[in-house]
C-alpha cells in the first residue's frame, strides 16, 4: 500500500474546524498516516497539542529560505532578493503545499482543506489506477465570467513555458480535497526553476494570483501529458458561502456520493458547529447504511 501524508494549511481562525478534520483523518486512514498541519508562527501554540505520532505540527516559515524575512506582528514576509510583491498568507498557504513535497517521505499527499472532512475509509490505492494517481479535473468548469480562475490558467501557463490558454471555457483543478504525487510536484518544481531562472519558491511567491491546484493541473495535463485517470467525486463539496441552518445540512449530507470520502462544507459560509457537526452524522448514516 502506498504510504499517505495529509496535508493541511491552518490557522487560528480555523482552528475548531482543524480539530474536526484531524479527528476524522485518524478515524479513516492507517496507522502509518502522518497529519502534517502548516500554521503560521503565533498560532503554533493553539495547534501544539496535535503534536504527536499521528500529526507534525510546522511553522510556515520553516519551508521558507533564510532571505524570506517576515514583518514583525504579521503573517506577511518579504524576499530579501526581491521585496515586491510580499509574500501574502493566502500565498503561502499554497506554497507550503508545493514545499512539503520536499520534506515529506511519502508516496501520496492528500491535500485537505481544513474545512473538509473525511467521511470513508481512505487511502492512496483506491484512487490509483495503472500506477497512477487520481487527477480532479472539472472539464470546461471554468468560464469566462470566472475571472480569476482565467487569470490563473494564464500565470500557470507562464511559469510552466506553455503558450496562452485558449478561450474559456477551460478545465478547473480547483477543489478542497484531492490527491497529489510528490514526484510530480518535484518535476513542476525543477520545470518552474528551468523555465524562469529562479527558484521555484520564488517565481511561485512573485505572482499576485495563482492557484496552486490549476498550476498542478496544467503541469500533469499540458506539459507531462500523462492522461491520468479523472475522479471529480472523492469530497462532496459546498462552496456555498450562506450559513445553513441544520435542515439544509442534512439535506446536503443525505446527498453524499457513493465514491466520495471526504465532504466539505466551507468555512465562508459561518455555518454553525452544531449544523455542522449534523451534516457528518449524517454522513457516518449514509456510509453505514450503504
């Protein structure tokens, strides 16, 4: 069996939903799966009690190089090589999915949004087919109203040394729970260093709006060309930023995929813990009675 690294970027802010996510990693994947959780350094002591045979609890900065210098009382850090445009939290939150890659010993990287949580069984083999990995790739989800997602098919096609997308619609990558190869994200990395003369880490960092899922994406299907097999079920996702009263929690578990191990209701919603909390009874139902 292929072995399993979680992996998580978190904060304080999300720290009540990580503690749902972690409770549901060790309930559904083996013994041998470490929970990696990336935190920035004033929260390292909210999530410290996670530390442990089962998770590694990281300082963000500890995948940044030294000439990454952070701004006191802020999340934000400056390449001393290049200041502008800063390092922003939403960024590095994507960087450190990239990074892990080369710090982790592991032959599948689950990446997971905090606000996701695993509802099956899970492991790297049930979604591998030939030796391969599961890619998510939405075909034609993104349009042309999605402004930022074209914008991100354009930054990924430059850094990767791909001509310009064609018109919407286009392929989206984006989810909330997903399967990555570490080998894979290594190659990316050493393309984006060939392609721009830097380092990865700070081509990747220089980009006001990326998206590290579409950057993946691209790389797998445009420059690798492996035709990996296609899975759009594994988390059964709400990006529904409305809170929801339980009644449409439950109506939204009761809807849980047959192939889906993972459900996500997003933090942007504020939906309430106790709806919340329903929403994944339910789900444990629906598993249990299928």
């Amino acid at each position: 069996m292929s072995k399993l690294a979680v992996i998580t970027p978190s904060y304080a802010q999300d720290a009540e939903l990580f503690a749902l996510l972690h409770r549901s990693v060790l309930e559904h994947t083996s013994e041998d799966t470490i929970h990696h959780v990336f935190v920035p350094p004033g929260d390292k002591e909210l999530f410290a009690p996670y530390q442990g045979p089962r998770c590694h609890v990281w300082v963000r900065s500890e995948l940044l190089p030294r000439r990454y210098l952070r701004v006191p009382g802020t999340d934000v850090y400056v390449n001393s090589r290049r200041p502008w445009p800063p390092l922003r939290g939403w960024v590095m939150q994507q960087t450190v999915k990239i990074a892990a890659a080369g710090l982790i010993d592991a032959d599948a990287m689950l990446i997971v949004d905090s606000d996701a949580v695993l509802v099956r069984p899970t492991d790297a083999t049930s979604f591998t087919r030939d030796g391969r990995l599961c890619l998510y790739r939405l075909e034609e989800g993104v349009t042309a109203s999605m402004e930022r997602h074209v914008l991100w098919h354009h930054v990924a096609r430059e850094l990767l040394g791909l001509p310009p997308p064609p018109p919407p619609p286009l392929p989206d990558y984006v989810t909330a729970l997903t399967f990555w190869d570490p080998h894979i994200v290594r190659a990316m990395q050493r393309r984006i260093t060939e392609v721009t003369g830097q380092d990865w880490l700070d081509a990747f960092n220089s980009r006001l709006h990326i998206s590290e899922f579409i950057l993946y994406g691209v790389f797998v299907d445009e420059v690798l060309k492996a035709a990996p097999p296609v899975n759009t079920s594994i988390c059964h996702l709400s990006y529904n930023h409305e809170p929801w009263d339980e009644a449409t929690a439950l109506a939204f578990a009761d809807r849980l995929g047959a192939d889906a191990v993972g459900m996500m209701i997003s933090a942007k919603s504020n939906t309430p813990m106790e709806s919340r909390l329903a929403a994944i009874r339910r789900c444990a139902q629906v598993v249990e009675s299928g």
